[in-house]
C-alpha cells in the first residue's frame, strides 16, 4: 500500500461575494479532486482544537497524526530544525519575518504594508538578515537567514510570557495595538524599533525600491517556543515517509517526526512554485520504496493572506492539475494506494487571516472505491455527507489503518 496526503495549505473559504457568493473551492475547474470526492469518503475534519491559535503549525501537526495540545511548544522551533538549529531544550527561537513597513518616523505608529517584503529573495534576505545579526549579536541571541521573509532568531536559555502577534494577521492595521507584550517584551520590541533604522537605507532596500519593490525596511518576531519531543512517524505506524514543501515550518515538522525532507528545485511557496516538481518527486519517493508522502501546497494561503481572489481559485486548479493529476497518473502502476486530500485550516479571502473551523477531506483507496454521495470537493458538499471528525489527529489513523 502507498499513501499520499495532498495538502492545499487554507484552501478552505467563505463565500466570497466577487464569486457569485461561492467559495474558490466551489468555482475552481478541479476534475482530479471532485472524482476522489465522488468515489472516497468525503466529510469535515477539525484540525485545530479548541483553545489553540490557527496557524499551521498546529494545524499540520494535526494532520499528520500529532494532537497540538500534547505536542505543540510553537511554530519557530519546528522551523530551526528545518534551518539544521540545533536548539538546546531550554533555548527559545521565534520567527523573524522581514517586512514592509510605513515610513512614520515613530515606530507605533506605522502600518503593516506586506509581511513579506513583496517576497523578498532569499539572497536578498541573507545580507539583511546579517545585518541585522551584526547588530544584535551576542553571547545569547543569534539570528539565523532561510527562505524568502521566513527567519529565525534564537535566545540561549530564554524566558517565556510573551505575546506576540503574527504579521499577516495585521495587514494594512497600524501595528501600535499589535506591538510585542509581556514580561521581557522590551528586549524585543528595542530589536525591532531598532532595525527600521539599520534597514531602512541599506543597499539592499534602495536597490528593490528602485526596481519598483517594497523595502524589506522592519523584522518582526513572533511564534516563539522551545523544541518539541514528536513521537517518530515510522515508529506509530510502521511505515517509512517524506515530506515535501517549499516551507521550514512543514519540514521541520516532518524532519522533527522522522520523515525525510526533500527539496524541490523551483518551489517557492505561492502560485509561481513549481507543483509538477513536487508531483514527480513524490511520486519518486514511492518508486524509491518510501511508503508515505506528504505533499503541502502553500499557494493557496498566501493568495488568501494577499486577498488574491483569482489567484486563490487558480492555485487550487493547478493544484489538482499539476499536482493531484499527475501523482494519480503516476499511482497507476501501483497495485493499491490511498490519496487524501485537504486544507490544515481555512484562510477566508474576507478575514486575510487563519480561521479554525472544521475543513472538507478526502480519502480515497483504489481498491476500495464508493459513492460518497457528493458531486465535488468543497466546504458544503462535504458538511452534507455528516461526517465529522471532531478530533483532527485521529485523521491519520483513519488514514492509515482504515
């Protein structure tokens, strides 16, 4: 038996009013998903407990088979490991994204333009993520580049209480309200105040504004937690598996639970990522004889993030296209195999931002084929068919075991 998790990271929705009141699941041209839907188990799947933010960090740790209230320490640990940080069990490492701020002179009062710095590349990054190192530096803080906006700042043996706000969930809001809180929140917010003057000149920026990009001119930190203790994949089910995304926080969750990480030449972590890339080397995984795969899609979350809305349902058709189409086809020589599909959380184009409601999901065997009742795969369709898994680890056990 060969496994597939195909995960469209936010796919689910709203209604949204630009698509006639539909959904982007609802409008986007998907045959290769609607047929799994028609002749696999189709239902709801809730994937972030009660009480726990929707990122997706939570989320995915969910899906592979992890409840987020006995494993979740945060989302910046499981992305040093992803980097090769080797974080201590008493170092605090949190997320350093480069973003684009307002030009205010005081820092309160700016608004979050873009918290990716119009996706910045990763050489651009490096040198001002270096910078910024040259800066802060010392015996107990460290800043460490990786891909795109996405970094890492680690605290030797760092305290706790903080309270922080993820900056795309601030897009086009001053950021006063959403400024780092809590007992030793100053040493942070003091970095942050700080690096809009080392970055706002440097040659980096003047170079993308005068290219027409955003300045990557703030860092802003966030998702801080200590490295976490996942019981190994290969070990709960007895099977062996890879992960394949464009982003740490998924590598570091599958590098953290024992599974392969495998880079794809070209993925990039929105619409312009290389989806045949990642098909096929899945695909070569299974050939290689690896049991399970892990495919995230990043798409179309940042589509909805960006309030992209053609965007967003053109990421889910060339999801199903380059992604599902191909891996199916390729599944063929396969005397038997499961494919499951679906989003770790909705990212309603509306909010711009996680919700936690529960998501549409797919199981679909070869030589188990059924009439799950539905035309297609979407958010309605597979609340009609009053299936709900009400605990969103248990998924994989469903998936695997059946």
């Amino acid at each position: 038996m060969k496994y597939v998790v195909i995960l469209g990271d936010g796919m689910a929705d709203y209604p949204v009013p630009q698509l006639n009141d539909k959904t982007p699941l609802q409008c986007a041209k998907k045959p290769n998903i609607d047929f799994l839907a028609k002749h696999g188990e189709t239902g709801l799947v809730k994937t972030v407990p009660e009480g726990i933010p929707p990122g997706s960090d939570a989320a995915n740790l969910s899906v592979m088979g992890y409840n987020p209230k006995l494993y979740y320490t945060g989302r910046s640990p499981l992305e040093a490991v992803s980097m090769g940080i080797n974080l201590s069990d008493n170092d605090v490492a949190f997320r350093c994204n480069l973003v684009t701020l307002s030009d205010e002179d005081n820092y309160s009062d700016k608004t979050m333009i873009d918290y990716s710095a119009d996706e910045i590349s990763s050489e651009e990054a490096r040198e001002l993520i270096e910078e910024i190192n040259r800066h802060f530096k010392t015996d107990i803080l460290n800043y460490y580049p990786g891909i795109s906006y996405r970094h890492c700042m680690v605290w030797k043996n760092g305290p706790g209480g903080f309270k922080f706000t993820p900056p795309h969930d601030i897009l086009d809001k001053k950021v006063y309200q959403y400024l780092p809180q809590g007992e030793n929140s100053k040493v942070i917010l003091d970095m942050m105040m700080e690096s809009a003057k080392i970055l706002k000149d440097h040659p980096v920026n003047q170079a993308r504004v005068s290219r027409g990009l955003r300045p990557a001119n703030s860092i802003w930190l966030w998702g801080e937690g200590k490295r976490p203790a996942i019981p190994k994949f290969g070990e709960k089910y007895n099977i062996t598996g890879s992960v394949i995304s464009a982003v740490d926080l998924i590598k570091g969750i599958g590098m953290c639970a024992g599974l392969d990480s495998i880079d794809v030449e070209g993925a990039t972590g929105n619409i312009h990522t290389n989806f045949v890339g990642k098909a096929e080397a899945a695909l070569k995984e299974l050939e290689s004889g690896k049991d399970f795969v892990y495919v995230h899609i990043e798409a179309p979350d940042e589509c909805g993030h960006r309030y992209e809305i053609e965007n967003k349902v053109r990421s889910i058709e060339l999801l199903d296209e380059q992604v599902v189409g191909v891996i199916l086809k390729g599944l063929e020589k396969f005397d038997n195999y499961r494919v499951a599909v679906l989003p770790d959380h909705p990212t309603p184009l509306a909010l711009r931002t996680h919700t936690s409601e529960p998501v549409p999901y797919i199981i679909y065997e070869k030589n188990s084929e059924k009439t799950s009742g539905v035309k297609g795969y979407d958010e309605f369709q597979a609340k009609e068919t009053g299936l709900l898994i009400e605990e969103g680890y248990t998924l994989m056990d469903r998936f695997i075991k059946g």
